[in-house]
C-alpha cells in the first residue's frame, strides 16, 4: 500500500510528538547560532572558544548519554521527556545571563546532557506508538524536521539578532521548547504500551541490573549485521564530513565566492538535503535494501567531494551556479545516507532497547564529529585544504565500495521489513 510521507501524521500521537519537535530543533539551531555570534562577536574570542563550545556541546553524547540511557528505557517516555525540556529552557535561561565564556560552557553542557537524554526517550516513543508499516515515513518526516529546521532555523536566528540583539534567540529558544511542551502534554498515556512490552519482552517483572542492561544495548548492536553496519557506516561518514565541514569557507574563496555569496552554497546543502528527505518519504521502496542505497549514496557524493577539491585546485572551473547545483546534489545525496540509517535503527531495534540503542549509537556518531575538524585542520596545514577534500572524497566512495562489497556477501542484509520479527 502506498502511504506517503505525511501519513503518520494521522496518527494523534505521532502529531504530538512531531510538533515537539520541530519545535524543539528550531530551538536547537536557533542555540548554534546565538552561541557563535555571542562568543566571536559580542566577546571577540578566537577560533578556541568557538571549538571549545562545540566540543562541549557534544561531549555529553558520548559520556553520559549511553549510560543514562538505561534509566530513559526504565522510566515512562513522555515523562522523561517534558522534563527534559522544561531543564532545557532553564539552562537556557542560563546562557542568557552567562556572563563569561566558563560560565557559559558550564550551561552548554547541562543542556548537552538533558538533551541526549531526550533524543533517546523520542526515538524509543517513535517506535511505540507508529507501526511497522508506516516506519520509514515517520522516519523520513523526522529526518526532514531535522533537515528543513538547519535552513529555518539559521535564518530566523540571524534576523533576530538583527532586530533584538545577540542574545534574543534564547528567549526565542526557550518559548520554542515551552511550546514543545505544550505539544507533548497531548501524546497520550505510554505508561501501559511500556508495561506491556516489558512484559512481553522479558517474561517476569522488571528487577534487573544496571550494567545487564546497559550491555544489553551493545550486544544488540553487535548482533544484528543491518543494525551494525549501518552504525559504522554513519559514524564513519560523519568523520569524514567533519573533516572537511569547518574547511568548506576556505573552498568555497577557491571556487569564487564571498562573504555575501557563500551563504547560497550552505543553504543549498540544505535545501538538497529536505528535497531528498520529501523524495524518500514518497517513494519507500528503499526500506527493502536500506544499506544499498546508504553505500550508493556514499560513492556518488565522494566523487562530489573530490570534484569540489578538484575545482580548489584550480582543475575544474565551473560557473557558480554549477557549484551550488552540486552542494544541492550533495545535500540531496546526505538524505539518501541519514534517512536510512534512522529507519534501519528503529526497525532493527526491539522497541525495549530503543533508548540504549540509539544512544549508543549517537555516541560514535558523535565521538566521529568531535574528533574530525582538529584532523582535518592539521590535514590541512600539512597537505592544504583541497587535498583534504579530495582525501574525503575518495575515504566516502572507499566506504561506500566496501560496504556494497560486504553487503553483496549478506543477503540477510537485504530482507524485507515484513520478515522482521523480534521475539523474547
């Protein structure tokens, strides 16, 4: 049956818990901006503290997410997550007052945290409440609130520091996850859909140990060949964006743009990334071979990445319009590797585990972020910076080759999501 891309939306309680959060991820970008301009702008701090507030950002996704994930799977879903919230718009009054740059990483951490405590609790209600048929859409309208909120929310956080000053996007951000709130308050009762899981799943009545259950997450990783490649295939794919990401400014002055200009290559990354994100939600077939077309996504935009450093060097010259084509290819291809990926999480991944799962999943994604842009700026000091794209480039399409390789020799890999079962 053909379903379309906003046919989870029928469902009330996925409405609830799509208007969460797209609110909250307006917040989360409207946050990136405010932050940047507050610490390069308001302050006159360098290149450091500007790294220091995203490594700070992402630290408590990799040291403290998959740990509290347990209690997130042990505790009731829409609870966990109204509470995360209402702390967010706390410490984000906290950010609005910080004083200085220590008190501020001090409050981009606690938000850090309460917010890798949220995702894991979304993803698990996710699985809950939408069924197996619907999956890759509400997969995909996630994805393009995630997507589409990168372009939005840039926007709006620039014309508001325009009109109210450098801090004002705070007390946009802080109303935006008000309103969240609001929007979770009508998810309804999941208290009885957890019990009857557990009870499912487990057999006996809930009195486990800690570390049992936090193994429980990995070993699930590690058994389930979908679910693992898929995590390392992500989570190499993002090393090697990060890499090359905090460099795109110094390539795009190599291929003709400018301060005024640049800001149409990023937006078109963007826009190439929600167009994709529409075109999957329409057309779900790929949910048969979700890894295939990760693999395949990836060695079409590792020869994009190359062709870019290419032009860097001054061996391919294109008009502009051509280059900002090619970041909307790009962007489009980005969608063809994450919307995949977080179908094969939430159908690979019984729904008792969802929060652990995920968690420890977005904690090597994260570690790979965290660890790339000082690579890639050392890479680039050494080699230049076209090199390190065109060293991208051609990391993305080897990924890309050996992950079809490897799935090629699988054909488990392949099964339909109908022929999915999870039994106890």
């Amino acid at each position: 049956m053909k379903a379309g891309i906003f046919q989870p939306l029928k469902l009330r309680p996925f409405r609830s818990l799509f208007g969460a959060q797209l609110f909250s991820d307006l917040g989360n970008w409207l946050d990136l901006i405010a932050l940047q301009v507050i610490v390069a702008y308001h302050w006159g701090l360098d290149e450091t503290a500007i790294a220091s507030v995203i490594i700070v950002l992402g630290l408590p996704w990799v040291i403290i997410g998959p740990f509290a994930s347990v209690f997130v799977d042990r505790l009731p879903k829409k609870t966990v997550m109204i509470v995360c919230l209402l702390f967010r718009v706390i410490f984000v009054a906290g950010l609005f007052f910080a004083p200085n740059l220590y008190v501020l990483l001090l409050f981009v951490f606690l938000k850090g945290t309460v917010s890798a405590l949220y995702d894991p609790a979304r993803q698990s209600t996710i699985r809950m409440i939408v069924p197996d048929s619907l999956l890759s859409e509400a997969v995909t309208l996630s994805q393009l609130s995630v997507n589409t909120m990168k372009i939005a929310g840039p926007a709006l956080g620039g014309g508001i520091i325009a009109l109210f000053g450098p801090k004002s996007p705070f007390l946009f951000e802080a109303a935006g996850f008000l309103i969240a709130v609001l929007f979770l308050l009508f998810l309804p009762d999941l208290k009885e859909i957890e019990r009857l899981e557990k009870s499912e799943l487990t057999g006996q009545p809930e009195k486990r140990k800690y570390w049992g259950d936090f193994s429980e997450g990995i070993k699930h990783i590690a058994q389930t060949p979908l679910l693992k490649i898929s995590i390392i295939l992500s989570s190499a794919a993002f090393f090697i964006i990060f890499l090359y990401d905090g460099l795109f400014v110094f390539i795009a002055q190599h291929l003709g743009f400018n301060e005024g200009n640049f800001g149409l290559l990023i937006s078109a990354v963007g826009f190439g990334s929600v167009v994709g994100s529409l075109i999957l939600g329409q057309w779900t077939k790929w949910n048969r071979k979700p890894i295939h077309l990760m693999a395949s996504s990836a060695v079409i935009s590792g020869t994009l990445i190359i062709s870019v450093g290419l032009g860097g060097m001054g061996i391919l010259e294109f008009p502009q319009l051509v280059w900002i084509l090619g970041a909307c290819l790009l962007g489009l291809l980005g969608a063809g590797e994450s919307v995949p990926y977080g179908y094969v999480l939430q159908s690979e991944t019984p729904k008792n585990i969802m929060g652990r799962v995920s968690a420890a999943a977005m904690s090597l994604q994260t570690f790979s972020m965290l660890i790339a842009p000082a690579a890639g700026a050392l890479l680039a000091k050494w080699l230049g910076v076209p090199f390190v794209l065109i060293g991208a480039g051609m990391a993305t399409i080897l990924l890309g080759l050996f992950m079809l390789l490897a799935i090629m020799r699988k054909g488990a890999l392949s099964q339909p999501p109908e022929e999915k079962q999870f039994q106890a």
